[in-house]
C-alpha cells in the first residue's frame, strides 16, 4: 500500500533565517523538527513526501530545504512531491474579498493537494515534533485502507499533559472520545496552561481545571483519498456560509468535526504516549534541543538523522 505524508508548511515566512520557528535548528548538525518527523514517516513505511508551500517561497524552500530532502528520498526510494496554497484558489464563482491577505487555513491547504494526491495519506504540521510511535500507528492504520470504507480516518491522540509548554498558554483540539476509542467531537480550546495540579484554562487569571489526561489533536490525521473530494464540497460550502470572510478560516479539524456531527465520517484515536515538542515560544527552543539530545543519547536517532535509513 502507498501511502504519503503531506507536510503543512505554508505557513513559514518568506525571510529564511534567524524568527523563522519551523527553522529553528534544534538538532546536533542543524537539524530542524521537519526533519526528524520526515525520518520517522520513512521509517514507518510512507512512501511518499507532500509539502505544502507557497509559491512566493518556492526559491527559498528549495534551497533550505527541498533539495536536501529530495536527494534523501530518491536515495530511499522515496517520491517528493509540491503542493502550493494560494489565496486565489477559491471555489468557482465566488469573488476574493478585497480586503483579505492570507490563505484560508489548513482545510485549504490540504486541498491544495487534489492533483497529486491519489492513496492513503497522513498530515502534519511542519513545526511539531510528534515522535516516532503516532507515524507507526498511523501508518499501520492507513495500511488497511479500502476504497469499500472511504469514510474511516484516524487521528493521533497525545495526552493533553504531554503537549504543554513551560512559557505560556497553547491552543489544542481537547477530543471526546468513547469508550471504543473512536472520536466523537473537539473543542478548540485557547490558553491552556500548565498547572501544578496538571492542566488549566486561563481566563485572565481565572483557571478553569482540565483533565491533563484527556486526549487532544495536534493535527496528525490519517485520510484516504476520498477525503479530497469530501474537503472540496466542504470549501464552496464554507464559501456559502458567508461571515466575515476577510478573516475567517477553513480549519481541517473543525471541518472534520462537522463530518463527525453529520455522522459521515469516523475517526479512530490512535494513542500516542510520546511528548509532542514544538517551539511555540523563544523561550521553549532549549527544551525542545535538550529533548532532542536526549532523544539521540538514548538511541532513538543517530545524530546524523537519516543515517540509520541510508
């Protein structure tokens, strides 16, 4: 079974260099989080590497990056691939409001990716670590996909005490789920902090308890292909929606909530008990580069990443 997995990464800025988070080299040779997720997909068995960019980067992220993935893959066996994300790509007959000046969201993001996109696919962020155990469980999942069940996804589960930071509050998708592992809604919740007693919500500077136990989405997702054409209808639906479309969002989580709600789609959680990194904050770069030290020094990577793969 092919399967691929499409990085999210337009949202990087078109300055390469120092301010650029998903840059950030946190690993003993330079290494950046993309690289390690890039490494442990292979290592699960996927096959095939999607980038989402923009073209106004294309120049830039070729040189940074592409190049030097493109030549460890072929090397690997491994097809690249580009998608780009465009303000301008809006459902046929709808007009770009004026007065908006960036792309649409994830939902749209990956969308971006319907001409090349033909088997079971994972997505990620590009600047979230998420460890090697959720790309096996995932990929382990999307092995088993058929086109009889177009309508059966999964998602990664990490435990909302595993992807806090020390520096400030974060936003996550807090999941429902029953008791046959199977999600059944998510909240968007904003500042979530870490709190002696495990988890809160800050609302200026009254806490709300959370269960730092529940399971959240960092959104690693396992679709099939048929999603593509499911997140296309969804899009002129958004469109048809209306609101303050200078600054909404097509977001794939609460896109894929609505299917949940309309029953036309399930999703199996996948627990992962591996810590999500990410550099959310300056101050969480020198957590997230002792982690990764220790990571190497317990043998999960070599410090060359892609050498135990060549």
């Amino acid at each position: 079974m092919n399967t691929a997995l499409v990085i999210m990464a337009a949202g990087i800025g078109s300055r390469f260099g120092g301010g650029i988070k998903q840059l950030e080299p946190v690993g003993p040779s330079g290494e950046i989080i993309m690289d390690y997720s890039i490494h442990d997909a292979i290592r699960a068995g996927f096959n095939k590497i999607v980038f989402i960019i923009r073209k106004d980067i294309e120049a830039d992220f070729s040189e940074v990056i592409g190049q030097r993935i493109e030549k460890i893959c072929a090397s690997l066996g491994v097809e690249t691939a580009y998608a780009f994300q465009a303000l301008e790509d809006i459902p046929e007959g709808e007009t770009l409001p004026a007065d908006r000046k960036k792309p649409w969201g994830t939902g749209q993001a990956v969308l971006a990716c319907k001409e090349i996109l033909n088997e079971p696919f994972a997505v990620i962020n590009a600047d979230d670590y998420y460890g090697a155990e959720a790309f096996v469980r995932v990929h382990d999942f999307l092995e088993h996909y058929s086109p009889e069940r177009p309508n059966e996804f999964c998602m990664a589960g990490f435990i909302l005490k595993n992807t806090l930071s020390e520096n400030g509050g974060v936003t996550r998708g807090v999941c429902s789920v029953d008791a046959d592992g199977m999600l059944t809604g998510i909240e968007e919740t904003s500042n979530i902090v870490k709190t002696p007693e495990g988890a809160a919500v800050d609302h200026d500077g009254v806490l709300t308890p959370l269960d730092s136990d529940s399971y959240v989405s960092m959104n690693m997702w396992g679709l099939t292909p048929e999603f593509i054409g499911m997140l296309e209808k969804g899009f002129t639906e958004f469109f048809r929606q209306g609101g303050d479309m200078t600054k909404r969002e097509y977001l794939l989580p609460i896109f894929i909530g609505e299917l949940l709600q309309q029953h036309a789609v399930s999703v199996r959680v996948l627990q992962t008990n591996d810590r999500w990194f990410g550099v959310t904050y300056r101050e969480d770069k020198p957590v997230v580069v002792e982690s990764f030290r220790k990571l190497i020094s317990d043998g999960v990577y070599r410090k060359a990443v892609f050498e135990d793969l060549l």
